[in-house]
C-alpha cells in the first residue's frame, strides 16, 4: 500500500525509475527480437507481420515507457532537492502520474495477444496504414491518451514546482542546469502533448465515426497527419534530449573540477533549440510531396539548431579544458555522450539536407541516426545521472570496477551495433522491412552481434544498481558530498537524503551559485 | 557552498505536504477500465457494458471525493499562499495545455482550407492529382470533397443559433465577473445570485446546440460523415461543447461551495479558477463563430 499511496516525491522517483527500468528491458528483448531477424536475409524466425509489430511497440516501448519515465523520475529525484524544498508542488498528481504509466502499458501490450496482434503500422502512426490495424487500433490509441495525461500533468506539476518552491535566493539565473533544462522540457511537453492527443483522436474518428481528416476522397489528407504528428515529434525528441543536456552539464563540471563554461549561454542555448523544434517538423517529409518553399524553409531552420548545439558541445568541451579531471563512471558516460552523440548529431545535419534526404530517406541511416542519439545520448545521460546521483540516494557507493567495465563494454558494443547500419543505410538499405538483399548481410550481422552483446554488458549495470538499492550489505558507505568536486544544494544533505529533503528551506546567498561551481 | 536554514521558517507551517492517498490509484483503475470497455466495444469484442459503466461511475465518484478533499483542506485553512499560488499556476498551464489541443483541430481546419481542398482541385504543384483522379473537382468551401462523401449538405448559418449562443456566452463572461466582483466585496448572496444566471446562459448554450445538432443532422444531412467539413466542424464545436458542459459542472460545483459558506472575500481560487476556465471556453466559442461558421 505505500508504494500505491505515497505522495512523496523520492517515492515516485524510485518508482518511475524502477517501471523505466523495467520498460528498457522489455523494449530491449523486442530490439534484439527484430536483430535476430536481421541476422541474415530472408525470414528466419518471425513472420513480417510479427516483425512490424515488433518495431512499432518497441519504440512506444522506449520512448513512452523507457526514456521518458527515466526523465521524470530523476527530476522527481533530484529537482527539489535542488532547488531546496520539501516535495514536488502537486504530489498527489504527481503519484496519478506514475500510476497511469502501468495501465497505459498493460492495455499497450495487451494487444500482443489479441487476434491480428498489437500496432504494427510503426510509431508514428501514419494513416491510412494504421487504420488498418485491428482489434489493437483502439487500445493503442487510448494508450497514448494515457500516456500524454501522465506526461501533461508530470510536467505541470514540474514547472510550477521551478517556478513556484525555489529556496529564498535561488534566483532564476543561480539555477542548476539539470533544473533549467527541465523547465523548458516541461514547456514544451505542456505544448506538444495535447497535440498529439487531437492527431490520434482524428484517427479514432476516422476509423469508427466516419470523419474524414486523413481521407483525401473527403477533402482531407493523410500528409495533414503527419504535420500534425511531427509537430508534436520534433519537440519530442527534444524532450527526450534537453534534460540529458542537463544531466551532461552538471557531471562534467564536478569531474573537470571547473565551473561550467558558459553557464548563461547553456541557458539561451536551451531556450533556442525549444523554440527552433516548432518550426522545423517538416524535415521528417521532404519526400512526401510538400512544396518547394516548405522544403527550403525546413531545411534551413533545422540547420539552424546545429548553432545552439554547438553552443552547448563547446561549452562541454571549454569546461573541461585544463580541468583537473578524474574518470569516475558518470564522467566516463559524459564522455561518451559527447562524443557519441554528437555523431547523431553530424548524421542529423545531413539528413537536414533536404536533396539528399532524397536519398537517406526511411532508410537504415536515419535508424543509426536517431539511435546514436537516443542510445549512446539519452540512455548514456541517464545511466550516468544515476551513476553519479545513486550514492545519494541509497547511502552507499556502487562497485567502481564494475561501472567502468560497464562503460567501456556499452560504449564499444553500441557502436558494433550502429556504426554499419550507416553503411547499410547510405548503400539503399530500407528501415522497417524485416528481409534485405544479400550485400548488406556482414554488416547486419556485425551489427546483431553487436546488440545482445550491449545487452548482455548491461547486466553490469542492473547488479550494480541492486546491490546499492535493495542489497546494501557490505557496500562502502556514502560521504554527503560523495564527489570531491560536486556542487549544489543535494550535497548538502546527507546520504541517503532524508525522506523530506528540506523541511525548513535553505538559503542562498548573494555570492554563491547553486549551479556547478 | 554554505547553507542556513531561513530563520523564521519553523517545520510543519512551512509546506503542504499532503497525506498518502489512494485516489489518483483508483482514478487510473476507473479511467483503465472505461477506455478498455469502449475499445472493446468499438471493434466488437464483447466485454458488455459492466467495464464502461463501472469505470465511469468510479471516476466521477473519486473526481467528487478528491475536489471535495481539496475544498476542505482549502476550507480548515491548511493552505498558504505557496499553495495557492502552485493552484494558480497549476490552472495556467493546464489552460495553456487545452490551448494546445484545440490548436491541434484548429490547425486541421486551416489544412483542409488552405492547402488539401485546393491541392485536390489542382492547384499549386498538384495539377496531376486532380486532372488523374478528380478532374472535375473544384476548390469550394464547404467541401465534403472530391468523392462527396456523405452526400449533398447544407451548413448551419451562422445569423441564427451560433449567433444567440455567441451572445449568450459573452454575456455569461460578463456575469461570471459581476459574481468575481460581488464576492471580492463579500456580497455573497448577490455571487450566488449572479453565477446561477452564469449557469442559466451556460446551460441554454448546450440546449441550443444540442438543438443545432438534430437540425444538422435531421434536416440539413450535415453529419460527421459529411467529408472534411463535416469531420472539422463537429470536432470543433464538439470538443467545445464538452469544454461547456465541463465548465458548466464546475460552476454548478463551485455555486455550490458557495452556498455553504466557502470562499472568502480576500482568498477564493477556487473561484477563480473556473471562472478563467469560463473565460477560456468562451475564447474558444469566438474563435469557432469566426472561423467555423462565418467564414
Ligand atoms: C541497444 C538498444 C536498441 C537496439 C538494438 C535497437 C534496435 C532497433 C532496430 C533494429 C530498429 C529498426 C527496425 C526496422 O526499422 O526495421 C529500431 C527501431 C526504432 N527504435 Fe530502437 N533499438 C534500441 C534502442 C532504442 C531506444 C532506447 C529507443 C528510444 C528511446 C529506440 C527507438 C526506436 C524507434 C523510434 C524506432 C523506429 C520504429 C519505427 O520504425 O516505427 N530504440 N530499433
Ligand atoms: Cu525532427
């Protein structure tokens, strides 16, 4: 009953965390389902049928259940821990939030086992295919009504705690940056999830009451579908990537033992990739037909985002020049995520390309694409964040060796598994098709050996993260500032951090700043 | 970096921190349990109506028990003014969040208008589309397009219930503001007086469409089915509607409190928080009437 009653938002955290990890696994076993398709050409194991299924659940999987939930969960952890108050604003909202999440999955995976399966028309929907969906159509639709009140009410409760429960002195601009880039994902989840909600409801009306939105015989369209789809999925993918910036910018300044470099230009910087993600949704269709202007103005604006992302690379890199760097495991997955993602980020720019997008359109380089910076960039930052926050949340330290094997191995493996399928992308290799021509066969098989040997490596991971939450006997104690150079207000509290973090908030003064110092 | 506890802080007065609650549990439980029943039912799986009916049942039971748990606490005075700013706030952005999802129909509209109608009828660079499939088709407004599907309509014009229901909602933000200004000065009876007329106005707009719906459907053969138009006008003023009917619940609610004796003259968002969700429905409406019906 605690668990199912608890208000509190330490509890919620540990929840969310836990379903999240609980999600990365089952959208991992999908993952390694559709790679062991890939093995060879030809169908092996699964029917195509069974094979779309599989890719379209798990990317629901992964971004709805895994990365998202993760997201909230730190913030739940860690957002009023440092900004100094006791609880996020709403806590009884804040548990109906996390407790949509399991039913929202359960209807979701339910349709696994209804005749004709679950949604196998991809992640995004894309009418008239989706339509034809069977008895799945309907409860994947009302998951992801679910789903976006979970995510619209975790995000309100998010950015009316920033802006209404900041200890007296933490001025906006004294904010640490995990903090900051949460307030603008909150922002643009708040934007963008209702949207989505009204584009699925159009299907739902299409397909039972007779509307005709995505019908062209009516005088609808189904490309009007995809604006509205991708005006809610570009920000999405921000949303899945603004809170790892922050993560990012906060482990790197302890490690290099320097301030941040920069800390107001991480703060624009932010603010402008949210505002350039409304205005460039139509790179996702430049092969769709859309006019020529809209295929310039597209081009151009997504171009322009690399500036801000610029912005926040170098500044990572200008913090850690002539730092005093120590390679403990959150610094080791910082590392990686700069590097690593910023590969997703230079594929990112050439798929911006509209002429040649012509080319690497729905093929396997835009799957390299997105998962460089989903996998080694998302995944990476919240792994390390929980690296880094883990100490401090159960009192003792995980096994150091182990998180470095863990490092290491993720990061060789993940690029075994997604450096080819450039390759194979760029030579004409189509996404979503479970059979491929026999030239692209090495690849894919370096590339299937590649992900359940990532997969494996990450049993690492989960007994160390046991061993510091359920089974600490015999783990070395927690010092309250567990980094030597750690800064902000969560390591002024002992470890573990008391069930109210501050009951009486505290105060900062004038000349100090709450952010990495 | 050195921390002091604020000096005059002491523990308990500091935050609300509300007590465990099984609530939001059961909500979700009810709210599963309906969306699995209509599913079923929308792809003929039969599951019967028990899911439907529980589920919605236990919904607005918990919803009732849960703004009721809020007017108390509010009431005994266990809130400070961080909490009632973390409600006005709270209410801003979930406004802001209905903003957001009317846009999404709002966009559809503009789409079907500007840019799929004329694309089917050849303009622009889809001349093929049009003289291959539908030569014949031109760019008009309203359009159940090229396979006029749902067969000839005619619209509802906009000079004679829209335009009452247009009066009457803009008179309705009037009311609801004399109500604000009554309580403000503590005339409770003529705030109570004033937001049943609210109630009145809200109430007679959902008769008027409900009547301008048969009418539609009876004898103006305009239906959901009725192509593009009839899909974004039924949506439109649909999804309104329910906002009304919402918003007429909240006022029936809040006119309640009133009448036993809630609110106080300076500290009432309760109040103001569905009068701002009045004002936004009624923002909305004129949009509709502009862009629904008269354009
Ligand atoms: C190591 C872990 C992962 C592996 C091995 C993996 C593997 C794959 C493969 C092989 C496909 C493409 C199948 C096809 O197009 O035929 C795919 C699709 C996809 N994956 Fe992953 N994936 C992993 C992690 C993730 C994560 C963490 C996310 C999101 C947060 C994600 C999101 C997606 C999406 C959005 C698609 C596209 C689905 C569609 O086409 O509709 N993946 N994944
Ligand atoms: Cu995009």
């Amino acid at each position: 009953m605690r668990w199912i009653k608890t208000t509190n938002h330490k509890d919620l955290g540990t929840l969310y965390l836990w379903f999240s990890f609980a999600m990365f696994f089952v959208g991992g076993l999908m993952s390694l389902v559709i790679r062991a398709e890939l093995f060879q050409p030809g169908l092996q194991f699964i029917d195509p049928e069974f094979y779309n299924q599989m890719i379209t659940l798990h990317a629901l999987v992964m971004i709805f259940g895994g990365v998202m939930p993760a997201f909230v969960g730190l913030a739940n952890w860690m957002v009023p821990m440092m900004i100094g108050c006791s609880d996020l604003a709403l806590p009884r909202v804040n548990n109906w939030g996390f407790w949509i999440l399991p039913f929202a999955f359960a209807m979701l995976l339910s349709t696994l086992f209804l005749p004709g399966g679950g949604p196998a028309g991809g992640w995004t929907l894309y009418p008239p295919l989706v339509l034809q969906g069977g008895a799945s159509f309907p409860l994947t639709i009302f998951a992801i009504h679910m789903l976006g009140i979970s995510s619209i009410t975790g995000a309100i409760n998010i950015v009316v705690t920033i802006m209404n429960m900041r200890a007296p002195g933490m001025t906006l601009l004294k904010m640490p940056l995990f903090v900051w880039t949460w307030l603008i994902t909150a922002y643009l989840l708040i934007a963008v999830m209702p949207v989505l909600a009204g584009a699925v409801t159009m299907l739902l009306t299409d397909k039972y009451f007779g509307t005709s939105f995505f019908n062209a015989a009516g005088g609808g369209d189904p490309v009007m579908f995809e604006h509205i789809f991708w005006f809610f999925g570009h920000p999405e993918v921000y949303i899945m990537i603004l809170p790892a910036f922050g993560i990012i910018s906060t482990i790197i300044p302890t490690f290099a033992r320097k301030q941040l470099f920069g800390y107001s230009s991480m703060v624009y910087a932010t603010a402008s990739i949210a505002f350039l993600s409304f205005i460039v949704w139509a790179h996702h269709m430049f092969t769709v037909g859309i006019p020529l202007a809209g295929e310039l103005f597209f081009m151009f604006s997504t171009m322009l985002i690399a500036v801000p992302t610029g912005v926040k690379v170098f500044n990572w890199l200008a913090t850690m020049w002539r730092g005093s760097m120590t390679f403990e495991t959150p610094m080791l997955f910082a590392i990686g995520f700069v590097f690593l993602f910023t590969i997703g980020g230079f594929s990112g720019i050439m798929l911006a390309l509209a002429p040649v997008d012509f080319q690497y359109h729905n093929s396997y380089f835009v799957v390299a694409h997105f998962h460089y910076v989903l996998v080694p960039g998302a995944i990476f930052s919240i792994i390390g964040g929980i690296y880094y926050w883990i100490p401090k949340w159960t009192g003792v330290m995980y096994n150091e060796t182990l998180g470095k094997w863990h490092f290491w191995l993720s990061a060789i493996f993940i690029n075994i598994t997604f450096f080819p399928q450039h390759f194979v992308g760029l030579a004409g290799m189509p996404r979503r098709i479970p059979d491929y021509a026999v030239q692209f066969t090495d690849f894919n098989q370096i590339s299937t050996i590649g992900a359940f040997l990532y997969f494996i490596a990450q049993f690492l991971m989960v007994y160390n993260f046991l061993r510091c939450a359920l089974f600490r006997k015999g783990m070395a104690p927690a010092k309250a500032v567990v980094w030597e150079g750690a800064h902000g207000l969560e390591w002024t509290v002992p470890s573990p951090a008391p069930y109210h973090t501050f009951e009486d908030p505290p105060h900062v003064g004038d000349d100090e700043t709450a952010h990495a110092h | 970096m050195a921390t002091h506890a604020a000096p005059h802080a002491s523990a308990n007065a500091r935050y609300f921190v509300p007590a465990p609650s099984a609530w939001p549990f059961i909500l979700t439980a009810a709210l599963g349990s309906l969306l699995y029943g209509v599913s079923a039912y929308l792809e003929d799986r039969n599951l019967g109506p028990l899911p439907i009916v529980v589920g919605a049942l236990v919904m607005v039971y918990i919803i009732f028990r849960w703004f009721r748990g809020i007017a108390l606490e509010s009431e005994s005075g266990q809130y400070s003014a961080q909490v009632d700013r973390t409600y006005r706030l709270g209410m801003s952005w979930f406004i802001f969040s209905e903003v957001m999802f009317f846009a999404a129909f709002f966009g559809a509209l503009y789409y079907a208008r500007e840019l799929s109608v004329p694309w089917l009828s050849g303009e622009g660079a889809k001349a093929l589309t049009n003289s291959v499939l539908w030569p014949n088709f031109e760019n008009t407004w309203p359009s159940n397009g090229p396979a006029k599907i749902g067969g000839h309509f005619e619209t509802v014009s906009p000079w004679g219930l829209p335009l009452l229901n247009t009066v009457l909602l803009l008179t309705s933000s009037v009311t609801i503001t004399f109500a604000h200004h009554a309580i403000k000065e503590g005339h409770r009876r003529a705030c109570i007086l004033w937001m049943l007329a609210t109630i009145a106005l809200g109430a007679t707009f959902l008769y008027f469409q409900a009547h301008e719906y048969i009418e539609a459907y009876h004898e103006l053969n305009l239906t959901l089915n009725s192509g593009v138009y009839g899909s974004t006008f039924f949506l439109l003023t649909g999804f309104h509607g329910m906002h009304v009917t919402l918003g007429t619940i909240m006022m029936i609610s809040i006119t309640g409190r009133l009448m036993f004796g809630h609110f106080k003259p300076e500290r009432h968002f309760g109040f103001e928080g569905v009068a701002w969700y009045w004002h936004f429905v009624d923002v909305v409406w004129v949009g509709l009437f502009i862009f629904v019906y008269i354009l």
